[in-house]
C-alpha cells in the first residue's frame, strides 16, 4: 500500500459522518446496506449522504453494486486490512529501538514496538478480530 493511499483513506474517515458510515458497513459484513438504509440509521440527508459515499468509495474503503433499483453500499474488508497492516508496520517502527532500551527486551522477529508493548490480552484480540475480518473476508464470493 503506497503511503498516498493511506492519506486519502484517513482523510476520508477523519470526518465524523464517513466514519459513522463506515461502521456502520463494517458492522453489516459483506452484505452491505443500501443507502436508504444507512440514511435512515444514521439520520443524514440524501445529498449529504450521496457526497460521504462517493469520497468514501474514492478513498477505496467501501464499494456500491446494484441490486434491482437499489445501490447496496459495502466495506471494502480487503482495503480495510491492508490500512491497518500499513499503519502496524510503518508507524510503530519508528519505536522498536525506544521500546527494546526501554524494557530490556526487543521485540519478537515480526513483531512491532506496538505490539511488542501492548498487554498480551490486547494483542491476542487485535490478532483474532484481524483474523476474523480476513475470514469473513475471504467467505465473499
């Protein structure tokens, strides 16, 4: 993942409504939601709507098919993983030399200073909530 495709990603979820959508449609799974659904659960006029989808599905993070008369709107899971395996890599790397003189222990081959330092109840539920998204993910047809 190049590091403009990240920009435009977290610009796109740093606005309070497009991260409202897109949890929204993470919760909804592969399934999706069409958008009348996602204007009624979250209150957000057709216009306003129509303008966070299209720099959502710009950003790459969630994608529309049709289905009959209607626009089913779902999140891109694949997309999703590659941010937060970018965001694991490049910007806990920084802090495995600060962390390893720190403690006294340098992290595990793989493993970042963020998860070197994290609680390893922490780690075990990032893994399996990761681990969950590439499964569901790998389920789509």
């Amino acid at each position: 993942m190049e590091s403009n495709q990240v920009v435009t990603m977290l610009s796109a979820l740093a606005q309070e409504s497009r991260l409202a959508i897109f949890r929204l449609l993470v919760e909804a799974g592969p399934a999706g939601r069409s958008a009348g659904q996602v204007a009624e659960v979250l209150a957000i006029a057709p216009a306003t709507l129509s303008f966070h989808l299209k720099e959502l599905a710009r950003a790459g993070l969630i994608e529309g098919r049709q289905d009959g008369r209607y626009v089913i709107y779902s999140a891109c899971f694949a997309e999703m993983t590659a941010l937060i395996a970018y965001l694991s890599e490049n910007c806990c790397r920084a802090s495995v030399a600060a962390d390893a003189a720190s403690c006294g222990t340098p992290p595990s081959p793989g493993e970042t200073a963020c998860s070197a330092s994290a609680p390893q109840e922490v780690r075990l539920i990032a893994r399996k909530n990761i681990e969950a998204i590439v499964s569901r993910e790998r389920k789509k047809p």
